[in-house]
C-alpha cells in the first residue's frame, strides 16, 4: 500500500473530530462495513474482489491510524 504521509495531518486531525463528536472505536468497523456495502451497490460487477480487498485494506489502514492517533497519543480516552 502507498505512503499516506502526504495526508497523516488530516487523518489525525479527524481523528480527533470524531473522538469529539462521540465516535466509538467500534463503530469504525460498522462504517467500514457500509462503506464497501454502498461501493458494491453502486458499481455493481465493476467493484471485484479486487476491487473490494484494496479498499478494505485501505479503510482498515486509515482506520486503525485514527483509532490509534485518536485514542492512543493523544491521551482521549475510549467512552
């Protein structure tokens, strides 16, 4: 997967937003979830299994770096 250090600012600062709006850790795989649903109902047969496992690594790489700037180096603790 490429380097997303060109974005790691905004990730961490919405990171932090979503600590702030209420946003719980377990909520991110839900999202994840959807958010691949939505693709897959919108493309159709275009979003392969390829397709479908370069987002999910992608979304599971941004998530976990939010979960982890958000919660870990930040000191917010997880409500």
């Amino acid at each position: 997967m490429g380097d997303l250090g060109h974005v790691w600012q905004s990730i961490v600062d919405l990171a932090i937003r979503h600590v702030r709006y209420g946003v719980k850790i377990e909520q991110y795989a839900f999202v994840g979830d959807v958010l691949l649903d939505t693709f897959k109902h919108i493309l159709g047969d275009r979003f392969t299994p390829a397709t479908r496992e370069a987002w999910e690594a992608l979304y599971a790489k941004i998530a976990s770096t939010m979960i982890r700037e958000a919660y870990g180096d930040y000191g917010i603790e997880p409500k």
